[in-house]
C-alpha cells in the first residue's frame, strides 16, 4: 500500500501581500531621503532602495523575519531623521545605515516560494 503525503497550497495571496510590504518598504525610503542633508546617507539608503526593489516575494518565515528587522531599522532611521540633526544622531543613522546593508544580502538569498506543510 503507497502513502502520499498531502501537498498543503499557501495562497498567492500571502505572495502578493509580501510583495506589496516590499513596495511599501521601498518608497518609504524616499521620505526619509527627503529629510537627509548627509549626501553620502543619501545614497547609501538609495543603494538599499535599489536593492529593496528587487527582493522576491516569498512566505518563508526566515525572509519576512528579515523583512521585519529591516522595517524596524528603517522606521528608527525616519524618527532619527525628523528627531536629531545632531552629530551624535548622524553617527547613529550611519549604524543602522550600515545594518541594513549587512542584512540585505541575508534577505536577497530567498527566491520566490510557496512553503509546503
């Protein structure tokens, strides 16, 4: 007697729902851009932009949990921003500046996937 093992479908719509938190993502970036003077913070978060654009929509967990993070580290750099134009502030948004581009590559590693159950 054979056994299958029943193949459980995640929705498209769990792929779509990432892939639009992935453009959200991206064009919260331009926001913060505005509010910048550091040139050089310009184009470091315009590079990570660029790279935001093209992630792939997944549901594995590993990738939205760094989606999450990079969110996280995204909205405390806008708060920076609008908060502090001091030295002390411009050397923690170039931190977490430098975070997200460590984790960006981590993110980039996960193709498009339906997980199986």
């Amino acid at each position: 007697m054979l056994f299958f093992k029943k193949k459980v479908k995640v929705s498209d719509a769990n792929i779509q729902q990432n892939k639009y938190a992935i453009e959200e993502l991206a064009g919260s970036i331009d926001s913060i851009v505005a509010g910048m003077e550091n040139q050089e913070f310009i184009k470091r978060m315009r590079d990570i932009q660029e790279k935001i654009k093209y992630f792939n929509p997944t549901c594995d967990q590993r990738a939205l949990d760094l989606d999450k993070k990079i969110s996280d580290l995204i909205g405390d750099i806008k708060i920076e921003v609008v908060k502090n134009k001091e030295e002390s502030a411009q050397e923690k948004i170039g931190g977490m500046i430098t975070r997200i581009e460590m984790l960006v590559p981590d993110r980039n590693n996960f193709a498009t996937s339906k997980r199986k159950a």
